[in-house]
C-alpha cells in the first residue's frame, strides 16, 4: 500500500489525491488517474491500488461523477436507481462527458495548488474510468503523451451487454443511447487516440471488456501493448473498494505495468 505522503483536496470542484515524485523539476510528468466504478471506486483506494510509487512523475487520482465523495443525493440507492432505469443515459454518459469535460480546468487548478511543472502529461483509468481517459485523449485538448488502461470499457455496448449477464437485467436500447454507445466505441475512433496506449486486462475478466481491448490493440499496432493478466477478473481491489487498502497480487501486477509504461513513455 502506498506509504508516501499524500494531498488530498478539490480542484474545480473534483475531490483529488495527489502522490507526489521524490524530485520536482521543471519537466517532471503528471498522469491522472480515474477509478472504477467496481473496487477501487474513490480516489483515494485507487491511489493505494495503483500507487506507481518508483515513477518520476506526479501522480494525480480524481475521483469520478455519481461515484465515491461524489455520489448523488441518496447515495448508493440512487445510484443504482439511475443505472437501472437508464445505465447509458442515466450513468455512462453524464458520467464521462461530465469528467471529460471538467479536467481542464482540474489541470488548470491543479497546476496552481500544487504547483504543477508544465511538464508531459499521461492519464489513466480502469473500467469506466478507463472510458474517460479515452475520452480526453480523444479529445484534444490536453495534449497526452500515453494512456495506461486496466479492464476498461473501449466500447460501451459489450459493456452493457455484461451488466446484463451480471445483474439478469435487459436493457432496453433507444436511438438516443445507441448514438452515445458510438460515440463511446473507442475501437471505431482509434485514429483520434494520438499517443503510447496500453491496455491491460484480466484474463478472468468478461469477453465484453477482453475482446474489444484485443481489437482497440490490434487498430493502434505498435502505440500500444496488450497485457493479460494471469486469473485477474475485473476489480482491481477487495469490497468495498471506497478506503485506501493492501495492494492485491493483481494490483501490484497492473501498477508494475502501469509505472513501466510512464516510465518509458512520459519522459520529462
């Protein structure tokens, strides 16, 4: 579990956990991580989960929309009232474009508090997390060096077509929610990923999260790299996933991964 000192606040409204590198220079990297909605789901647990304690950067955890601090009124009841009325509507989209959305200005803020270097820039993610990492490098807007992505969520339809198997629920697609499954197909948009991408997925986990991570490889070639994680399902973390933890066997394997890839590819 990480030990190193931590700073915990709110940037622009979004509540952060901010591990800082042993050395600042003026070009030291900052990646930005969001957690899960399964465990780790808050900022803080994703920040013991995936730590990545030896990378010579800043490492930044925010934590998600209708997720952790940041749950809606009613808490975990409305929240799975919203999924279960409307999962792609009432979650998936308010979820990412409100995070995508809102980290400019979390950069922007966070550059000042913590005095950030205005060095390379990397984001990361698991699961829906995962989906908005995408979503900004997509995006543009923040010019990103290389993503890290543990089970994610690079095409919204198998995704849901899992939470069915999983909660013996059938979701009842519109027009609408088909739109936003294919804006959120990050296979089809691969030519809007500009940078290193790594993708790491549990062998264990659903084919909805395998299958489509094998596919988004194979479109990006060699920016990316396809990790298989030996018996790993999809949590990264034990229930309930909201409090910093021990590390887990497949934690410590996902941030090995995760600091390998920043290491080599978020060179200050």
């Amino acid at each position: 579990m990480q030990t190193s000192p931590q700073i915990q606040g709110v940037a622009a409204g979004v509540p952060f956990v901010a591990l800082p590198p042993a050395d600042v220079s003026a070009a030291t990297p900052v990646v930005f991580t969001w957690h899960l909605m399964d465990a780790p789901r808050s900022a803080v647990a994703m920040a013991s989960a995936l730590p990545m304690a030896g990378l010579p950067a800043w490492r930044v955890y925010l934590g998600l929309p209708m997720a952790g601090a940041r749950l809606p009124e009613g808490g975990f009841d409305e929240f799975f009232r919203r999924a279960s009325e409307d999962y792609v509507l009432n979650v998936a989209e308010p979820v990412t474009e409100q995070a995508a959305n809102e980290f400019p200005s979390v950069l922007a803020e966070l550059r000042c508090q913590l005095s950030l270097p205005d060095g390379p820039v990397g984001v990361a993610g698991g699961s829906a997390g995962a989906t908005i990492a995408l979503e900004v490098l997509a995006r543009a807007e923040v010019a990103i060096d290389a993503a890290a992505l543990v089970s994610p969520v690079t095409q919204l339809a198998p995704a849901v077509a899992a939470n069915e198997r999983r909660f013996g629920l059938t979701y009842g697609w519109t027009e609408r929610s088909r739109a936003v499954a294919d804006r959120y197909d990050f296979v089809r948009r691969a030519g809007e990923l500009d940078a290193h991408v790594l993708l790491v997925v549990g062998e264990q986990d659903d084919i909805a999260f395998r299958e489509p991570a094998a596919a988004l490889h194979d479109v990006l070639g060699e920016r990316s790299r396809l990790v298989v994680v030996p018996a790993m399902e999809h949590a990264l973390a034990e229930e309930p996933g909201l409090d910093a933890a021990p590390q887990t066997p497949h934690a410590a394997t996902v941030d090995a991964e995760f600091t390998a890839w920043f290491a080599k590819h978020l060179r200050a």
